[in-house]
C-alpha cells in the first residue's frame, strides 16, 4: 500500500502559517486532509481557527491539537499516538499536514516520522518554512539577515546561538520550499529579500513568492521529498544530541472577560500596540466577545502589526469571553502586560 504523504509547515512567528493552511484546505480539490496542530502554550488558537474555515475536506473530527508545549520535546508521548490515531481512522486521509509552533525546530519532528511503525504508512513530502517578507524588510527578525549571518561566521567572539536567529536558521535549513509571503507588503525591496535568504536555504530547496499565502495546493503538497530518508543534507545546530529548550521563551494568557463595544476594541488593539513597543512581545493572538455582536472575534498581532475579523458565531456550548495568548522573550512582565490590557478595557467601558 501506498503510504500517506505528510507535509511539515514550520515557520516564525505569524508567518502566515494558519493562512496557508486554510488555503490549502478550502482548495484541496477533494482531497480528505488530516491536520496535528501544535501550540506552544495552553490554547489552541490556531486550531480554533482552522475548524472555523469550514472546508469540506478537513472535518473537526479531523483535526488534532497539541497544546501541552512544543512537538519537537515530546514526540513518543504526543506526537506518535497522535499520528497512530490518525492512521486508524476509517477512511483513512489522503494528506496529513503538520503545524508547528513558531518556536519548534522542524527537524526532530522530521525523524519521528523514521520510527517503524510510523515509516511504513507515512511518508514525509516535504518541509514547507513560510517567512514574513514585511517583518523581514523592516527588520523584526534580524536588521540584515546576509550581514548578521557573515558577521556571525567571522567573529567566533559573537553569540552564534541565538535563540531567534537559530530557530530561523533551522526552518530555512530543513525546508524543500521556502514561502516568502506577504510580498505585497514590501514593494520594490522583493529583490533584496530573495538575496538575502537565498544563501540560507539547502541546496535543491525552492522560494516562491506569495501574497496573503495564496499557494498552488500542487506545488505546496507534492513536492514528493521523502524529507525522513533524506536529514544528513538538512544540517542542525542540536546535531550534537544537545535537547532543545524554550527558556528563552515564556507564553501566558491574559483574560479580558467581554467589550463592550467596537470601540473597546479599538482601545485593546491601541494598548496591545503600546505593550508590543515597550516589551519583548513577538505574538499576540486570541478571540474576543464583543456585546451585541453574535461573531467571534479573532485577533493576531506580529510584532507592531495587528489584524482583527469576526471569524464565526459563538457556539451555544462556548464561553463568550476575550483570551489573548501573548508569547515573547524570557522575563516578560506578565503582570504589567495583563494589567495594561485589562485596563485599557475597564477604562473604556465604565465610560459607557
């Protein structure tokens, strides 16, 4: 029997990684796709807002979450059971696509995939890395990713092990396709982007550029790469067997209860906007419940950049409530975070 391809998509911090996917599923051309979504923290909010796309070709049921950390530190305890569970199911998927977390190194998840019992039903099509062209640009990530990374080569008396910098370079040096997305955000600096990743990426690996992760599901899932019999070309920093850790992240949730108002929303996103600036905030991602309102509120902010849409009804089932998820470097103020969000929502609606 033929095995399952699964495709691995890996990336930074609101890349456009959820983007694709929904993407990809609602042009699956008939294709029945399984998803395994992890999250580095403790909600799923990415998984939410894939079940809320409604593509014919990936049920709820069809869905898994992980979101008791990072899938790369606890592949036999989550990971395996997770993909067995998959594999049981009857009709069994066409397509499996994996989500990482921002924060997790593709390539031990990569050789989970070369475990017996997993080998012999799935194979690995590929590892798709989608980079954000517009953070890039302005330099989020790094200032110049081309000079950082000679001047790193060259001074053996620098920090060659940091934590962003190394988790970029482990997702472009695991992929078979780079996704450099949000083209339309950059105008003419497209030409200097593609040099400076360009000498990142393995040999054999492609870049396509793209807007709003608007990708050919043909190019992005057939790529055929057999990525778990093919890692001695995919070198990695933890090669050494050194364990990969995440103190140098921290993840928290902040509760806001509900807004009152669409003008209490355009406070939260002016105070998320303020504690992004004056702290190490790399993400900020949750739903809310406005009042009045019978959709849900989803809100994802990178960096200074936040973008807010109603995505669904609230279920009779669920807590209509406002849960941000706000993940950064290590020793973020937690109480400062969450009392500036909370405040910039009692200050408003005790107003009304």
């Amino acid at each position: 029997m033929a095995r399952i391809p699964a495709t691995v998509i890996t990336g930074f911090l609101g890349a456009g990684k959820t983007s694709l996917i929904r993407h990809l599923l609602t042009e699956a051309g008939g294709k029945r796709i399984a998803l395994l979504i992890n999250e580095f923290g403790d909600v799923g909010v990415d998984g939410e807002i894939l079940k809320a796309c409604g593509a014919p070709s990936c049920s709820q049921d069809d869905i898994i979450e992980l979101a008791n950390g990072c899938i790369c530190c606890a592949v036999a305890d989550d990971f395996l059971p997770a993909i067995e569970a998959l594999l049981a199911r009857d009709p069994k998927p066409d397509h499996i696509i994996v989500e990482t977390s921002g924060l997790a190194l593709p390539k031990p998840l990569v050789k989970a995939f070369a475990w017996p019992d997993i080998k012999a039903a799935v194979t690995v099509d590929g590892v798709v890395t989608v980079l954000d062209a517009s953070a890039l640009a302005a330099g989020r990530i790094a200032d110049d990713l081309a000079a950082l990374e000679a001047q790193r080569a060259a001074d053996e008396t620098l920090d060659h092990e940091s934590p962003i910098e190394e988790l970029f370079e482990e997702q472009l040096g695991c992929a078979d396709l780079v996704i450099l997305n949000k083209m339309d955000l950059v105008g003419e600096q497209s030409g200097v982007l593609l040099a400076q990743v360009q000498p990142m990426i393995r040999p054999g690996a492609q870049i396509i550029q793209a807007e709003g992760a608007q990708v050919d599901p043909a190019v992005a899932l057939g790529i055929g790469a057999a990525v778990e019999d093919d890692l001695d070309s995919r070198p990695s920093h933890h090669d050494d067997g050194h364990e990969h850790d995440h103190e140098d992240f921290e993840t928290f949730i902040v509760e806001l209860g509900s807004l009152a108002s669409q003008e209490a929303v355009g406070s939260l996103r002016a105070a998320i906007a303020d504690v992004v600036a004056d702290h190490p905030v790399y993400r900020i991602k949750g739903f809310a419940n406005v009042t009045g309102k019978p959709m849900r509120l989803t809100l994802q902010g990178v960096g200074p950049r936040l973008e807010s849409y109603f995505d669904r009804p609230w279920q009779p089932e669920e807590t209509r409530t406002t849960r941000l998820v706000v993940i950064g470097a290590h020793g973020l103020d937690q109480d400062v975070i969450a009392q500036r969000l909370q405040a910039a929502v009692q200050e408003l609606q005790a107003a009304l």
